[in-house]
C-alpha cells in the first residue's frame, strides 16, 4: 500500500447520503442530502466491460483516500468532476490516519 502525504489529497470530493423521507400517500421519497466536502486523492485502477440490461456497460472501480476525520457508510455516494461513485467498502490505512474507500460507478 502507498503512503500518502496530504499534498496528494488534491481533488476535491462531495459525500451525499440518500434518506428516505414519507411522501403522506404511504410511501417514500428517496433524498440525497450533503454529508461533506473532502479534499480527496482519486484513483481508478480497474474497467471492466459488460453488459447490463441488454446494453454495453464499462464498469469502473475508483479508490478513493481521504482523511480519517468522518464516517462513510456503504452506498453513500461520492461526486467528483461529475461522476457519481457509490460506496461499496472503505478501511482505514496508515496508522488509521486515512480512509481508503472503494467505489464504483456505471457508465452506459
């Protein structure tokens, strides 16, 4: 595992968290609040192509390293440079100094 410096924490991330709010007909209504804004580092080590609903899929993992200062929680989803990237798992690496989590995103 690489270590990091804070100078390589240079993207800057947004964490949103989707609730489920009632809707008074007995259901609910999925909202996505803000959770923070991170500085970030960024990285997509693996695509994988397939195929999804009878289209041509690219599936890409993104690590993303921020640090140790909050709680994600699986599915919380992360935006950077116009990308939505869904938390799948995270760990702490370094000491517990920094948050490796591990994303995934769809591109049709």
């Amino acid at each position: 595992m690489k270590k990091f410096k804070a100078s390589e924490l240079n993207e800057r991330i947004e964490i949103k968290r989707e609730t489920e709010v009632e809707d008074g007909y007995g259901g609910y209504t999925v909202t996505e609040s803000s959770v923070a804004t991170r500085w970030a580092n960024v990285y997509a080590p693996r695509a994988r192509d397939g195929v999804i609903a009878m289209a041509d899929t690219v599936t890409i993992s993104y690590e993303v390293t921020i640090r140790s200062d909050m709680a994600v929680q699986h599915d919380d989803i992360i935006l950077w440079h116009g990308e939505r990237l869904r938390v799948k798992d995270y760990r702490l690496i370094q000491d517990r100094q920094y948050l490796s989590i591990l994303c995934k995103t769809e591109v049709v």
